[in-house]
C-alpha cells in the first residue's frame, strides 16, 4: 500500500511538473523567460591505490597458561597465603596444608634408612670375618697338605727299611725284632700318611664352607645395600610429600578466587582445584576463522612459500577501543568444527600491564589479503535504487552520467568498485539525488576529495 502511494504521489508530482513547465513555457513564449538554474553539485576522483583488505572475528582471550593448583597430597587446609585476584610469583605460597602427619612420616623413614646403613655396616663386618675364615682355612689345607707330604716320605724310608731288612733277616744277618719293628714303623707311616690325606680333605672342606659363608656375607651386604636404596626413596618420598603440603604456583600470573575453605581436607582427587593461576602477559586471544578463510590463506602459503606466515592482529575491546599493542597469529587447532565449519585460530598479545584478562570477548582484526589496482569512491558517492547501486559520473561536458557498478568491500568510508568506473572519472558525492542523466551541472570543486584507503 504504501509503495502504491509513493508511485501514485510520484506521478501526480510528475503531473504537476508537465503542467508547470507547459505554463512557464507558454509564458516564456509570451515573455521571453531564461531556462531553470544549472544544478550545483560536489565532486570526487576515482582513485586508483592498492587496498589492504580486513576481516574481522569475534573472539575470546584465554590465558597464555592457566595452571589448576591442585592439592598433591590429601590432608587438611590450614593456611591461605595470597590474595585472590592478585599478581604471584612462580614459587609463591598459595596454601598450606597440615603438614605435620608427613614430618612424621618423613622422621620414620630417615630412621629406617639408618637401620639399614647399620645392618650394612654389620654385614660388610661379617664379609671381613668370613674373608679372614676363608684364608685361615687355605692356610690350615696348606699346613695339612705339607704334613702328607713329610708323612710320605717318612713312610717311603721306613718301606725301604722292610725292603732291606728281609733279606737281611732270612740269612740271620739282622734279628727278626729289628725286621718287626722296621715293618711296624712302615705300618704306622702308612696310617700317619692316610691321617694326613683325611686332613688335608678336612680342611678344604673347611675352605668351602668358609667360602659359602663368604658369599653368604657378600649377599647380606648386597641385600641390606639394596634395603638402604629403598629406605632412601621411601625418605626422599616421605620429605616429597613433605614438601607438597607448602602448594606452591608453578607459574607467574593472576590468581584467582580460592576453591576451598581453611579446614576443609583436599585432595589430589578433589573435582575443583584449590585456584586457578593464569599467566596473562602475554595472553591468547581465540577466534573461529571460516573453513573458506584458512583454506585461501593455506593456497597463498603454498603458491608463494616466502609469502609471510606473520600475520599481525589488531584487537578491539568491548568498549570499541583499539587495543594499543599489535599482536600476532600464532597457530590454527588440527581439525574443523564440524558443526560450525570454521577452524578456531589463535593469536598472541603482549599484556605487560595485565588490562587484559582471561574470558573477555574481543574483536579480531587482521590483514587478509591486498587488493591491487583498486578503485576507490566514497560511500556517500553511491546510492542504492531497490539493490542496484549507482554512481552520478560527471563528464568533461560537465554533463552528468548515471552509471550502474559492482560494489566490493569497504574500506573505511571509502567502496571498491569492481566494474563500473574507471581510474580519474569524477564521481558525484554532493547533490547527486538531484542530478538526472544528461543533465549539465556546475562543480562546487573539481578537485579529488576522501581518497586514499586507510592503512
């Protein structure tokens, strides 16, 4: 209806207009009247520059690192040690958890530890004893193995005395008391010779056993050496755990609001940890980028290899502020969002005075590519008639043409002009809806106006 209404106005203004200019020219026939005024309007130049092109992504910082400090050994919280929403140390003290059921622990493995340093003490003793035994024994097989052979030969010169006295005593030349004791004598070597060999059997049987009782020895000092490896690590872990009731922040950063209260018992099993400590400075800001997008910047990388894989962000706050530090694309995650189709990116900003902070949402801007050779026209120079857009050139008759344009992106106040217009044509940016086609004008200035794309 009210489109019917517009069109209906329109050509009843149009009427009106037929009748006003058939009365003014019949009265101009009569009188002779001049022709109406020429319009006055205000122009600009198509530039022609090379035109960075941005996009711009709704994105989330996120802490360079975010630390959960988590309680590593279970027992009772007795102390906070830093205030919430502060700047801490790499090293500061957070929390404190009672530590005295850990000193004790830590007091009966020490004393185990000296248990066993002296069982081992004792058993090295024992390894010197048993050594000792071992070359007493080998000195005794010696001795014994000595005494078998003075045995034999004592018998060897009481055989050869049977031996001569035999023949001796059958042609009566010796008694046969003599023979009998010569035989006698030889009898009683020959058992002194066997005493001696079963000594000598007795003593290397010592010489084992001493050597058993050696490696005996040998193995209690390797087992109480090994009872003292294990009583040291039962001790380095008892003064481990020791140390874990002082929570400490592994990282420089802010830390957050506590997650328990002083008495509470925790844990390392407890759901939420005690704080969170996020290291701002720098900070991640992430944003989801288009499937589209990384795959035009993923061809550009790979048809130029030394194109610059450094893209500079800029960041806009939630206050529509320009973040003052410029930061730097850092990394695209492994996979699309299959519901999403966008592939989240990360950038890196320096944040030495901590203003910004984890969970904030913050626009993205960047370079994404430059536009060559573009035409430049300001936004006020285009109009759109029911979406064709339309640009009033001005020709060197100073008549006006009305041309239809293909309009890209925007570029601050300034549009690309895809078709349409060409490099130096004067474009209409002031009184253009009153102009028509053909129509001569008088510029207000010739000279160009708003051109030059922002940097």
């Amino acid at each position: 209806m009210r489109r019917a209404f517009v069109v209906r106005s329109r050509w009843t203004g149009l009427l009106l207009v037929v009748v006003a200019a058939a009365a003014i020219t019949g009265c101009g026939d009569r009188s002779g009247a001049a022709a109406s005024p020429t319009a006055v309007v205000k122009v600009a130049s198509v530039v022609e520059e090379d035109v960075p092109i941005s996009a711009e992504w709704v994105g989330t910082l996120v802490g360079y690192i975010n630390a959960q400090i988590r309680a590593r050994v279970a027992g009772h919280l007795v102390s906070q040690d830093y205030k919430e929403g502060s700047f801490v140390k790499s090293g500061d003290l957070l929390f404190q958890v009672d530590s005295r059921p850990f000193e004790t622990a830590a007091d009966q493995a020490d004393a185990r530890l000296r248990l066993a340093e002296s069982q081992l003490s004792q058993a090295k003793a024992q390894v010197s004893a048993s050594q000792a035994q071992v070359e007493q024994a080998l000195a005794t097989v010696v001795q014994a193995e000595a005494q078998v052979k003075r045995a034999e030969a004592t018998q060897r010169q009481t055989e050869l005395d049977v031996g001569r006295y035999t023949p001796l005593a059958q042609r009566g030349s010796v008694s046969q008391q003599e023979l009998d004791n010569a035989v006698q004598s030889n009898l009683a070597n020959l058992a002194a010779v066997a005493a001696a060999n079963a000594a000598v059997l007795n003593a290397k049987a010592s010489v084992s056993q001493a050597r058993a009782a050696l490696e005996k020895s040998h193995a209690d000092v390797n087992a109480q050496e090994a009872n003292i490896g294990a009583a040291r690590a039962a001790l380095a872990d008892a003064r481990l755990n020791r140390g874990y009731t002082r929570v400490l922040s592994p990282v420089a950063g802010i830390a957050g609001f506590r997650g328990a209260n002083i008495g509470d018992f925790v844990g390392p099993s407890d759901a939420a940890p005690l704080t969170t400590v996020s290291q701002v400075d720098p900070i991640y800001a992430e944003f989801p980028i288009s499937e589209q997008r990384a795959l035009a910047v993923f061809r550009r990388w790979d048809a130029d290899p030394r194109a610059p894989r450094d893209i500079e962000l800029e960041l806009v706050l939630a206050d529509g502020g320009v973040y003052p530090a410029r930061g730097r694309a850092v990394a695209l995650d492994r996979q699309v969002d299959v519901t999403t189709g966008t592939v989240l990116a990360r950038g890196v900003f320096p944040n030495p005075g901590n203003v910004l902070r984890p969970g904030q949402y913050a626009k993205v801007r960047a370079i994404v590519e430059v536009k060559t050779n573009a035409l430049l026209v300001p936004q006020r120079a285009v109009q759109d008639l029911q979406g064709v857009n339309q640009v009033a050139v001005v020709r060197a008759d100073e008549t006006v043409d009305v041309r239809t344009v293909k309009v890209g992106a925007r570029v601050g106040s300034l549009w690309i002009i895809g078709e349409g217009l060409k490099p130096g044509e004067r474009v209409i940016v002031e009184g253009g809806d009153r102009v028509r086609a053909g129509q001569k004008v008088r510029l207000v200035s010739s000279a160009p106006a708003e051109t030059g794309a922002p940097k």
